[in-house]
C-alpha cells in the first residue's frame, strides 16, 4: 500500500487522474456556460451590438475551482484512501490477545476492545490464527487458536471481571504454556504475584507486547464509621501526581428512587498512594446509603458497598418503670442503652410517638399490658419488618399477659409467676447458659462462665415452643424466644434488661447477642468463625464496570468462604442475604494495596490509544457530490436562472431548494386538532358522537342546536355551535357532555377509544345514550338499536344503573320536572344508581344525594328530533299531535335545559340551601 | 391531418375567445362616457340644432307648422349635422406581438384586439363607420359591424416577424388607428404614414409594448430570438448590451413620435402592465379631437 501522511491508498495508481486536472482546468476555461434562450421581439434592436468585453464569456475562477474540486475528490475518492493504515509487521505467527480483564480494567474497556480489534484487524493480512483470553477467567485446557473474524463477534461480549486474576490460576496456567505465539497483553497495569513469571513465559513463546493505559485507576476503601461520620479513603496505585477524585455516598431518596445522597472531595497529594476524607451526614440519609462510588469512574473498584454494619438502627425503649428516680443502675433499661449507644440512636417516648418515627427495635422491658390500640399498632409495624424485643420482669410475671392463650406479641405463652433459683429460699444453684444450638442466631458465640440466671419467667410447654426458643439454659429452660410475625419478629428474654435476674446484662454477651439479633448493627467485617456454618445467599452483585445486579441463579455460598476467600467467580463481590443479617463482599478491601505492574525489561510496552484504520473513500465521494450539487446552484445563479429570472421558473428553483424543508410543515392534522380544541374549549360546546349514518348525525347536530338555542335563550348557558366528535381521532376531554345516538350499523369503537372513553367517564365527562325507539321498545336488549347499546356499553366502566328516580337532581336542576320525553315519551330513563345508604330524612322532599354526577344517562326517548331545528330555526320533526304535541315538546326542550344544567353545575341543586324555596313551590 | 378540419378547430379556437373579447371590449367602452359629437353646425341628422325663419325656397314640408303656428312668421327646424366619420382600425397580429413575458401579463397582441374593438364600440356606438384596415371591407355603421369586426379581429392574422401599417386601402380624408410595437421597418412605417398623411388620412399611433421590452431586465450568456424564430441574437453578456438597448429603444420612440408630428397625427405608447382604460380614453380623447 502506498502511504503518505498517514494517508495511503488502496489504488494508488488511480491518483494518476489527478495530472489531467490543469488540462480539465483548460478545457473548461474555454468553454462559457451554456447560453439560455430567450423569446425576445425586439430583437431586432439588439441586432449589431457587440459585448463590451471578452472575459466575461470564460466561466469564473471560483466555479473552476470548484469544478477541479469536485473532480479531484472524485480521483482521490477512487483511489481509496485509507487514514492510519496499519503497517504489516508480516508476522503469520498465532497471536495471543491476553486481558487482564480485572476490575482495575473496566475504567477504559470499550479501548481495550478497540484495541483488539484493531488487533484482529492487522492479524487478517496475513491471516493468523487468535486467541483471545482473559486471566481473570481461565478457562482450562490449551489455548484455542481460531480465525480471527470468529473472534470479531465474540470481543464485543467480552466483559471485565470484578476480582483481580487468581494467581494460582494464573501460574497454573503459564506452566502449561507451550508452542509459539506472538502476545498483545492489555494490562490493567496493576502489579500482582505471578505476572513477572508469566510475560517470561509469553517472551519466551514469541514477541510480547504489553498495552497499558495511561487512565488512572482508584479503587474505594469501605467506609468507616467513626464518631458519628463516614472515614472515607480511597486507594491508587500511582503515586506520582497529586490528583482530586470526587466520593459519592448513593442511596435511596424518599421518593425511593436511587439518587446521590451526598458527595466528598478526595485529594492525593503527591507522593500519596492512599488518603481519606471525612464525611458527616445525618442520620437519616446515613441510613439510607447503600454505596459510596468514585464519580465518573466505571470500575468495580470504585464501589463500596454498605452493608448492615453502617446503619445506624434507631432503637426505641420503653420501659414499664419510671417512677424509681435515681436508682441508675436498677433502671431496667440502663444496660440496653450502655450496650446499644455506641451503635444506635436510642429514642424514648410514649408508644404512640415512638410508632411514628418508624424505629428498626422496639425495646420493650418489663412492659406488660399493652393497650389494644397500642398492640394492633406494634403488630402492624412488626409485621412490616420490625424487631419487637421484650424483656420479662417482675411486672410481667406478675401480670396474666400470655397466660391462658398466646398474646400476639409474645413468642410463648408464659407460665404464672416464674421461678426462682438459688436465692436465699431456693434449694438450686443459679444456673449457667447452654451451648448455643446450631438453628439458633447466637450460634457460635462464647458464654462466659460467669453468666448465670437466678430468676425468670418460664414458657408453658408447648408443641411450638422448641422451635421458638433460641438460647436456654442449662437444665433445658428456655432463656430467650423468638416468634416471627409476617416480616417482623418478636423476641423475649426470660429475664429482666438489668443486674437483678441475672448477670448476663453485665457481660459482653448480652452486646453480643444484641448484634447478632441485628439490634444494633455488628461493626467491621465479619469473622470467619462468626460465619462458619451458616450459608449466605447472593441477592445483588456487582458486575465488573461497578453496575449493581440482582443476582440470578447464583449459588448460595458457605460463610467460611464469604469471610476469607478472595473474590472470584464463585464468590462475586456484593450483597449476601443471611438469616437475619446482610453481609457484602467489596472488590476493595480494608487491607488492599494497589502498585504499579513493574515489567521486565525486554517487555514492549505501547499506550491505549488506537490508530484505527478508517475508509476515507466515502468521505472523498461525498464532498465530490456536494461540490457538484455547489457547482450546479452557482451556474443556474450564473446564468441567471436563480436569481432575477422569470417568477414561475424562480418558483420552480425555490421548490428545489425547499424540498429538503418539506419535512418541517407542520402537520395539516395536528392543526386541525387544534382548530377543534380552540373551538371547543374557548365556549362551552355540546358534542355528538358521529355515528357514519348521516341522517342520524345531522339530526343530532340540529338536536343539540336546538338545545343550544333554547339554552342560550332561557339560561346563562350561551353554547356556541355543537360539534361531531369522532371517537378515534378527537380528543373528548373538552366536551362537558356527549349525545351519543345509538345505530344499529355504527362501528364499534376500537381499545384506544374505549380508553379514551373510560378516561372521559372517569374524570367527570358524561354520555348519553339514546337508542331512539322508545315508541317500539323498552329498555333492555329488545330492540337491535338495544343489542347495539349492550355492545357499545360493554367495554365501558358504568357503575350499576337505575331508572331516575323521582327525587333525582335531574327532575329540579332548572325545572321541576317527572318526565324526560323526547320524540317519544317513555319514563324509562336510566341513570346511575343512588348510594344504597342515601335514606329520606324525615321531612324532606328528597334524599341527601350530594355525591356524584350519573356518568351516563339512557334512555330511548329520541330527543334529539324533538330538539332538532332547522337553519332558520324551525321545528324539524313533528312530536306528537296538535298542542299536545307543542306540550311534549316543550317539555323535551326543558328536559334539556335541565339536563345540561345537571351536567355543568351537578349537584347543586341537590344542596340543603334550597330545599325551603323547591318545599314552597311543591306546596302549591 | 385534414386541413379543413384543422382550420375549422383552429377557427372555433379563436373564436371562442371572441365573445369574452367583445365583452372586454364592451366593458371597457362602458367606461367612457360618450360625448357630444356633432358638427355644431346646420345640416343632415337627427338632433335638432336650430329653428330659422322659413325663406323662399324652402319647400313646405320642410315647415316646422307646430312651431310657426305659435307665431306669424313660418319657421324651419334645422338638425345638426352630424355627418359620420371613417375609421380604419389595424391591430398589428404579427407574430412579434404574440409575446408576453409573464404568464399574468396578456400577450401584446391581446392588448391591442382588446382596444381595437373597444375603441370600435364606442366610435359605433358614436355613429361613426369603422372598418378593419387591410381587409378590403368598406367602412361601415351599426351593431352587425360590430359583430362582423369582432369576427374579423380575432381572425385576423399575419405570418410577417414585424407588421407594417395597411394603408393603402384607407378612404380619404378618413381617420387611422394603428396599434403595434412598431418595432419592424421604420422606413416602411415612414412610407406607410406619409402616403396616407398625402390622402388626408389622420390618426393615432399607439405602441404597444412589454414590460420586459421595455426594461431589458437580463443578464449571462443569452441567445434572444424573435417570436418567429427568424432571428438570432447572441450576448455573452446580456446585461452589459443593456444601456444601449434602451437607448436604441428610446431613438425608435423619439423616430415615432417625431414622425407622428410631422404627419398630423398623435403617438402614445402603451404598456402591457399598465391600465387598459387610461389608454383607451387616450385613443378616444385623441380620435374625438380630430374628428
């Protein structure tokens, strides 16, 4: 390939073209652009002139160049130009990509991909054969050598993992070593045991090249809580210049969206491979912070996961005595706080005002009657995941709480009066705890020999009662027992919360204990014998790029395993749910320490930054065509067809050059939506539903306007002209109320206008619906105009109807009325049904109807044709005969009024105010 | 192709634009509103002019008996005379006069049909004898004439590039009213006007031109032909021959209307853009003068 600038060509010899660019440059010089005919009468005028000058007959210098331009870039175009052409280093041995694929990687993956593939790119031309592979994910066996477009695909799906390689593996691996290769290794650049061994091992197989980036990598301590504030600190593995990082503290907002609850700048100074800042918060947010990150870096190292240990726990206490002032040390709650204000906020409060606040403990100690209120308050927040913790007392062994039958608030049902041992007038010894059994949460712990028990209350025997009992005594007595309660639990300690029952408040088991309840939250990070036995199930993991997962399909993992073990497939870092408690896993541990790969010396080492080959040849072409289409305006502009020509032909040009714009009209039906909208919203506006059966449409459109008239002329409802409406395409929200005649032909509407419907009637729209043939029918699906209603009115939401019933709004709302005739006059009209409890009062007209305006009307009366009137405002239909007929009509009209009223007022008249002035009207 | 037909299609073509041009041409002539246009002086027609005292020699039917019977003395009504004028009409339908640069404008030939028929209405309606120039037909009087030069306007045709003036036809002591860009031989308009400014033929020259002739509003290398495609004009630069077209333009009007002068007769020119009605009240004002 011929190269020049960076540039080379894939047809050079193409660039030859280019020579006969000056002899285009003559020829077009010589042509003048092409003359334009023109009708002329006078003509005959101009017979003899000579042109002033001869220049003006060559086509201008710029239009040339242009022209040479365009041809240029046809040439260069051609002849395939191609930017940053990989040299061939015609090397055809196998290739080797190596990624480190760490998490210390993700921070510039998508590079690193890059750059393979610009590896797979060179290692086409000669082809040879690659591997790609990851030392974070060692597969087992040889190397699979492949052709390089197999692997093109599968880069892509490639992604860093969020442990560090193991370097056990890793050294396995490079034993197994064997044949030759050519090696590109993308290195994290981080420094780990094995990988001096390794890149020998690759320099002894053939060329080893190493990529390292030049973006640096920080990885995030776990936060420590210290005095109230988190110790941030924050870890790199470069030292050399000073650098600022920002932390982020990411958590929950009240809304429960996951949001950045507070933030902390980090500086390393130089020199500095690990420094720490201090970041205070209240204790709210605290609670709610589920990680700190480094802002705008992608890696697994740069999040640090909070698991329970930095929640502090808000732990109520109650206590049943408070009248024995002064007496510290015998208040029964003063040992539960000494255990619990290094870790927790302690409120204290009535009941009441402790529910409020939502604590995550409720300590009650020796509280034994509970209000009702109370209980089925404390019952509901323990169902929603409290900790209800009790301490027994003398007041509750006193007391017949859970005696007979099990208080919901109690694990167990207790014995009367508790038991006594090793006092003054007892015969036992005080006795000693019991090993923990394996089931129980205190599993593991050391009882020291001093605690012992010397009274408490007892559990009645009982089939639940071995399951519930998680620490007992010696002889076998339970000493605390747990109930659970939806996602809550109940737990209670046989004994008092002080000294005087017995000693175990004084020792560090009772802290002990407390934690492992999750009373208040275990500080550092768990211990291998804490955990040992127990099985820890994954519930969010984090992926390689820092990015919190749930976890699927996950295996649960031993405790053992979840304390020590490094990182690794089997073990990814993030939150493991145990029995009570959560546990995480970070990439960044307290004790990491990041340094600086230190190569041998024979390692090439390249930066990140790929060269990729790019085709110039589109980019070549396309600048030929703008210079055409450049070339094209400026000889019509030249030759006077652009500008200054004929009006039609300048409209033609415009039309060229605006076909582009075409795209920007606005839309001919979205304007006509507006039209609508400003129609019907700028005046109150009665609507019908277009049925597609004309004369039903017109008939309903003189209906309303006949309303409208009548309206307009007896009440301060001045509606402008009524408007169709057709369901699917306009909106229904600006209309107060639909007539909607019912045809037997009339399509049914589709979901969206159903939707659209339903939407109306809920927000306070009201249909209705005439099937017009009450003078054939009754209500009811007789009729196929009352089969075509059933149809319509399935998918809609109409709350449960019922025929108007004589002290309906409807009948009062304008006129007194009983009777709702249209064209016909039948008394079947429905509405929706009065509340079963509304009830007359005693010397009342009406029933207190004050909720709610009937969503739908129907009825089969035809009102529109006793409205309808024609343009000059004459009936259109006859209605009944003679005056009577004048009468029904009236009444329809009134009807009407009344019931448009009904729509826009609603209620109103139904309002207590003016029963006295509608009682005096009646009288008479 | 049959030619007969061809010709009919052709005719029926024309024609159909006959009625809409009589109407133009009617409406237009509505505008203006007739004077009077008598002899002021004694002799044959139809007003009344004056009554005289019967002298010896005036037969007795000539005795107006109902004025004479409110005197002694017998009197004699005379009319005026209201003796009726020639007027040749020629609308130049050369084929340079089919141009009309702009598809709003109407074509120079449809401006000068246009004020040849009305001007013809209302010299008819004025009782005047009017006639086609270069037809041959005799001048005459009446509403048929009317409808006969309708006809014979929007027939008439001429296959020359530039029409010169027919006037070798005209009756003597007549009046002219010639219509055309005048933009053909200036000799032979020259030959055409003096023979007939010899017979005591007066007129009216009205040039009728295009707005684009008359601004010349082009640029860039352009061939100019003449409607007939007979000649050729090549420009590399329109815009530069500009000054002096105009100027050439200008010498034309000044040879005309000085040639005009010298003859007796008057010289307008017209433009297609401009209102009609202004130009026809010209011709009429100009017609009447020297009638």
């Amino acid at each position: 390939m011929f190269s020049m600038f960076g540039i080379a060509f894939v047809t050079p010899w193409l660039l030859l073209g280019l020579v006969l660019l000056p002899i285009l440059w003559l020829l077009l010089r010589a042509v003048p652009p092409a003359p334009l005919r023109r009708i002329f009468p006078p003509v005959i005028l101009l017979l003899g002139l000579k042109d002033d000058d001869s220049q003006s007959d060559k086509t201008p210098w710029w239009l040339m160049l242009l022209r040479i331009a365009a041809v240029a870039a046809l040439i260069v175009g051609f002849a395939g130009p191609v930017l940053n052409p990989q040299p061939q280093d015609g090397r055809d041995a196998p290739l080797l990509i190596l990624f480190d694929a760490s998490w210390a990687s993700a921070r510039d993956w998508e590079s690193r991909i890059e750059r393979a593939e610009a590896a797979l790119d060179s290692a086409t031309q000669p082809p040879r054969p690659v591997a790609v592979v990851l030392l974070s994910d060692l597969a087992n066996g040889p190397l699979q050598f492949q052709a390089a477009d197999s692997w093109r695909k599968r880069l892509a799906g490639l992604q860093p993992r969020p442990w560090m390689p193991d370097p056990e593996k890793v050294t396995r691996w490079t034993r197994n070593l064997d044949g030759r290769f050519d090696t590109l290794w993308l290195s994290d650049g981080l420094d780990r045991p094995g990988r001096r061994e390794l890149a020998s091992a690759l320099q002894d197989a053939g060329e080893l090249r190493v990529v390292e980036s030049a973006f640096p990598v920080f990885g995030i301590r776990p936060p420590v809580l210290e005095d109230g504030a988190f110790v941030l600190s924050a870890i790199r593995p470069q030292a050399a210049n000073p650098a600022e990082i920002e932390l982020e503290a990411i958590g929950l907002d009240p809304a429960g969206n996951e949001t950045v609850l507070a933030r902390a700048p980090l500086r390393f100074e130089s020199g500095d491979r690990e420094s720490e800042t201090r970041l205070s918060v209240p204790a709210e947010i605290r609670n709610r912070i589920t990680r700190f990150s480094i802002e705008g870096l992608r890696s697994a190292g740069a999040v640090s996961l909070t698991g329970d240990g930095l929640k502090r726990r808000e732990i109520a206490l109650v206590s049943g005595q408070s009248d024995r002032e002064g007496l510290v040390l015998l208040a029964p709650t003063h040992y539960l706080e000494q255990a619990l204000v290094p870790n927790a906020d302690l409120i204290e409060g009535t009941l009441g005002d402790i529910l409020l606040a939502n604590p995550d403990v409720i300590v009650l100690a020796d509280v034994a009657r509970l209000s009702p209120a109370e209980s089925k308050d404390i019952q509901n927040w323990v169902e929603k995941g409290g900790l209800l913790l009790r301490f027994a007392g003398p007041k509750l062994a006193a007391s017949d709480v859970s005696r007979g039958q099990e208080d919901p608030l109690m694990p167990v049902r207790l014995r009367a009066g508790g038991r006594m041992i090793g006092g003054a007038m007892s015969w036992g010894e005080p006795k000693a705890l019991r090993p923990f059994a394996q089931e129980s949460p205190f599993f593991g712990l050391d009882i020291p020999a001093d605690v012992t028990v010397s009274a408490q209350v007892l559990a009645e025997p009982d089939p639940e009662l071995s399951r519930r009992v998680i620490a007992a005594l010696a002889d076998g007595t339970p000493l605390v027992t747990r109930k659970r309660i939806g996602q809550g639990q109940v737990v209670l300690f046989h004994v008092t919360a002080n000294a005087e029952w017995s000693t175990l408040p004084l020792s560090g088991l009772f802290v002990q204990m407390l934690e492992r309840l999750s009373v208040s939250g275990a500080s550092g990070a768990p211990k291998v014998d804490e955990l040992a036995g127990t099985v820890w199930v994954p519930t969010k993991v984090l992926d390689g790029f820092g990015d919190l997962h749930e976890a699927r399909g996950l295996a649960g993992v031993p405790g053992e395993v979840l304390a020590a073990k490094p990182l690794s497939a089997a073990l990814p870092p993030g939150v493991y749910q145990g029995q009570d408690r959560v546990v995480v896993r970070n990439v960044v541990e307290p004790a990491t320490e990041l340094s600086l790969a230190d190569w041998p010396a024979f390692v090439t080492i390249e930066g990140l930054s790929t060269a990729r080959e790019k085709q110039l040849k589109g980019y070549f072409l396309s600048a030929a065509l703008v210079f055409l289409g450049l070339d094209m305006l400026a000889s019509l502009w030249l030759s006077g067809l652009l500008l200054g020509a004929a009006p039609a032909r300048q409209g033609k040009a415009a039309v060229v050059l605006l076909l582009g714009a075409l795209a920007l009209h606005p839309d001919p039906a979205r304007a006509q939506n507006d039209e609508l909208a400003l129609e019907a919203t700028t005046q109150t506006v009665l609507a019908h539903v277009l049925t597609g059966n004309r004369q039903v449409d017109e008939t309903a459109q003189a209906g309303l306007r006949g309303l409208s008239d009548v309206l307009f002329a007896r009440t301060s409802v001045e509606p402008a002209n009524p408007i169709g409406v057709d369901l699917e395409q306009d909106e229904l929200a600006f209309f107060p109320f639909l007539y909607w005649p019912v045809t037997p032909d009339q399509p049914q509407p589709s979901a969206a206008a159903y939707a659209k419907l339903n939407r109306y009637l809920r927000t306070g729209g009201m249909i209705m619906f005439d099937t017009r043939d009450a003078d054939i029918a009754g209500y009811g699906p007789n009729s196929p105009n009352g089969r075509k209603l059933q149809q319509l009115a399935f998918s809609l939401d109409i709350p449960p109807l019922e025929p108007v019933p004589d002290d309906h709004v409807l009948t009062r709302t304008f006129y007194l009325l009983q009777d709702f005739p249209g064209r016909h006059a039948s008394r079947e009209v429905w509405v929706e049904a009065a509340q079963v409890d509304a009830e007359q009062i005693e010397g009342m007209p009406f029933r207190n109807l004050n909720d709610n305006v009937t969503p739908v009307i129907i009825g089969g009366n035809d009102w529109a044709a006793a409205w309808a009137v024609t343009d000059m405002g004459a009936p259109m239909f006859p209605v009944g005969r003679g005056s009577a007929g004048e009468r029904q009509r009236e009444i329809a009209y009134r009807f009407g009024v009344n019931l448009i009223m009904y729509v826009l007022t609603g209620n109103y008249k139904s309002d207590q105010v003016h029963v006295p002035a509608l009682l005096e009207r009646l009288g008479q | 192709m049959n030619t007969a037909a061809f010709n009919r299609g052709h005719a029926e073509d024309l024609a159909s634009g006959l009625p809409a041009l009589l109407a133009d041409a009617e409406h237009l002539a509505a505008t203006v509103l007739l004077g009077v246009h008598g002899r002021r002086r004694a002799g044959m027609g139809d007003e009344f002019w004056q009554h005289r005292p019967s002298a010896p020699g005036d037969s007795a039917r000539m005795i107006d008996w109902r004025r004479s019977a409110r005197s002694d003395v017998q009197f004699v009504q005379e009319k005026e005379w209201q003796a009726a004028q020639s007027i040749s009409i020629w609308p130049d339908a050369s084929t340079s006069m089919g141009f009309s640069s702009d598809p709003k404008l109407p074509e120079k030939l449809d401006r000068a049909r246009l004020l040849a028929l009305a001007a013809a209405i209302l010299l008819i309606r004025g009782g005047e004898r009017v006639a086609l120039a270069g037809t041959g037909e005799r001048p005459r009087q009446g509403e048929a004439q009317l409808d006969r030069l309708a006809a014979a306007i929007a027939l008439q045709k001429d296959a020359a590039d530039y029409g010169t003036p027919q006037m070798s036809d005209l009756p003597k002591q007549s009046r002219a009213l010639l219509l055309s860009d005048f933009l053909g031989d200036l000799g032979a308009i020259t030959s055409a006007l003096s023979s007939a400014a010899e017979r005591g033929v007066k007129g009216v020259l009205v040039q009728i031109l295009d707005p684009q002739e008359e601004g010349y509003p082009f640029d860039g290398r352009t061939i100019f032909e003449n409607p007939g495609g007979t000649l050729a004009f090549e420009t590399l630069k329109a815009k530069g021959l500009r000054a002096r077209y105009l100027e050439r333009l200008a010498q034309r009007k000044t040879a005309l209307a000085e040639l005009a002068r010298n003859t007796g007769w008057q010289f307008m020119c017209h433009h297609t853009d401009a209102p009609v009605q202004t130009a026809l009240l010209w011709i009429y004002g100009a017609l009447e003068k020297r009638r």
